[in-house]
C-alpha cells in the first residue's frame, strides 16, 4: 500500500532530500507532482502511453537537474517547464509537423471567434487530444502555455509562419469539432 502524500515536508526538505539521493523523498516528490504533470504530458501526447513515456522522461531530468534550481521561482514552475521541454522534445524527435508552403504562410488567417464558451473543460481537453500531434503540440504551446510563434519556431525548429499556419488549422478543425459536439448535443 502506497501511503498517502506527506503535506508536512517542505519544498527545501523535499529538494535536499533528494539531492541526498534518499528514495522516500524522491518518491514523495513523485507523488506529490506527477498528477499535474501526467496532465501536461497528456496536453501533448497523442494517447495515454506516450504521455505516460514523456511523464517518465520528464521525472528523469527532474532528478538530474535537481541541483540547478536556484529558488528563484516556484519549484512547481520549474518542473512544469521541464515537463513542457520534454514534450516538445518527444514532438521534435518525432517530426509531426506538415510542411508548409510560403504562399500558405502568407494567406494564414488572423485571430478567429472562439467557439468554446459553452463547453466543459474535459470536452475541450479531449478535442485538442483528438488533434494531430502537430496541430495538438502548437495549439498547446501558443494558447496553454503562452509561447509566441516566434519561441514555438525556434522550440520545434520551423518557421514562424508555419506555426502560425498550424495554430490557425487546428482552430479550424477544433471549432467544427465544437460545431458537431453542439449539433449533437441540441439533439438529445
């Protein structure tokens, strides 16, 4: 039996701990973050096995780069970057992106009305799970985790106008996936 999360161990004992390389505090660190992550991992994996891969690798450059974190901000932040850093090396080391002519670059369109309003969290979560890896791994870092097309070309090595093109197909698609969830749900 696994026991429960241990809330009275601070972050800087937490941290120590494992930089001791002592395996309770590891697993307690573990335990303590890996739901969260495994949800960024899933934002950007294409089933729960790849995620479960990501989060994984993740946990392992955590455990190795433990000693750089300067407190500078929250520990949470930082793994969570980590965790964002490896998902976007999974993406790159798999290559998803379509490629992009540069007459498509020029006709991208600009900002489109957002159809998600009426919909639960889970619902929007599980129609950019249905995405492809590309147009899923752009939308998540444009929209979920605020980089800007610039930083996602540098980050997936394309151009800028091409993460903007599979930023503006993945709305696309993501919004007639909510024009069917709504048709379907009038229905019932």
């Amino acid at each position: 039996m696994i026991p429960e999360r241990n809330q009275y161990i601070s972050e800087s004992d937490l941290i120590n701990g494992c930089l001791e390389g002592n395996r309770l505090m590891q697993e307690e660190l573990y335990r303590r973050f890996s739901p969260k992550m495994y949800a960024v991992c899933l934002r950007y994996a294409s089933d729960a096995e790849e995620a479960q891969d990501i989060l994984q690798e993740g946990f392992i450059k955590i455990f190795k780069k433990l000693g750089s974190f300067r407190g500078d901000g929250s520990f949470e932040g930082w793994i969570r970057r980590i965790f964002v850093n490896t998902a976007i090396e999974h993406f790159r080391r798999r290559r998803y992106l379509q490629p992009v002519s540069e007459n498509e670059e020029n006709t991208i369109e600009g900002k489109s009305a957002s159809a998600f309003d009426g919909l639960a969290e889970k619902d929007i979560l599980a129609m950019i799970q249905q995405l492809s890896p590309g147009y899923r791994t752009v939308f998540n870092m444009y929209v979920i985790e605020g980089y800007s097309h610039k930083e996602i070309g540098n980050l997936l090595d394309i151009s800028e106008g091409t993460s903007k093109s599979q930023l503006s197909r993945a709305k696309v698609i993501l919004q007639e996936m909510v024009k069917k969830f709504i048709e379907q749900d009038t229905e019932r």
